[in-house]
C-alpha cells in the first residue's frame, strides 16, 4: 500500500501513530491488506430465496449488498432490514470474507444458505425468510 492509502485508513480507523506501529506489526493485517484492492472489487450479495409470514416484509428476490469488507451498502438494500434477516446474513458475510482473505472462491462455499431466526408460524414464531449469498465482480 502507498504512504497515503496507509494515512487514509489510519485516518479512518482513528488509529494513533502507536496504534498504527501495532496494527502494521502484525503479519495477518499485512497479508489482509495486499488483497484490499482485489476485495474493493467484490460485491456480496444475500439474496431472499423464501419468505412467509416476514413481518419485516422481506419477499423473494429482496437483496442485501456488502462489499468486499463485509460492510452493509444501505443505498443498495433495503430500506430497512429485519435484525433476524441481518444476523443470519452477517455469519454467511462473515465466511465469505475470510475466504476472501484467504485468497478462496466463497461462491463454492458448500454451506451458503440461511435462515432468519423466527422459527415460522407452524413452529410458534411468525414468519420466515432463506438467503443464499453469492459474490460478484463490482461493476
């Protein structure tokens, strides 16, 4: 990374010149950072694959983009997004950006479906909504 792409995230992450030194001393973020360009393209995107009963009105086809990172791009999704929906999206985003880091394809990821945790009507909850993530190339 250049001096100023290390001063930018220093900046961002509102590190000290201390908290910089230590970030910088740990191997894994070096590694992390030599793929932060090729994680800037990516896109991750949790699809709603079944809805029933979503009180948080979420229907088949709705989608929650992230980027590369794993943050949340609200201008993308949603206007608002059901806590449930979100924390199950959140583990399957937070696998997909490890094997991004890992240099790995998390589009072959085996296990890339979840479920909100309302448990759905027939089992005393409300309603209930799948996902399934994939990852593309941003455009």
């Amino acid at each position: 990374m250049s001096e100023e792409d290390l001063n930018n995230l220093k900046r961002r992450l509102e590190f000290t010149d201390d908290e910089m030194k230590i970030f910088m001393e740990n191997p894994k973020n070096i590694e992390i950072l030599k793929k932060a360009p090729d994680l800037g393209n990516k896109t991750i995107i949790v699809e709603v694959i079944k809805s029933h009963g979503c009180d948080g009105e979420h229907k088949v086809g709705d989608k929650f983009y992230f980027n590369g990172f794993g943050n949340l791009l609200t201008k993308l999704s949603p206007k608002r997004i059901c806590m449930s929906a979100l924390s199950a999206a959140g583990n399957l985003v937070h696998s997909a950006t490890t094997l991004l880091w890992a240099g790995q394809d998390p589009n072959k990821m085996p296990f890339n479906v979840a479920g909100c945790s309302d448990v759905g009507l027939e089992c005393g909850g409300w309603g209930n909504i799948v996902m399934e993530l994939k990852v593309e190339e941003r455009k």
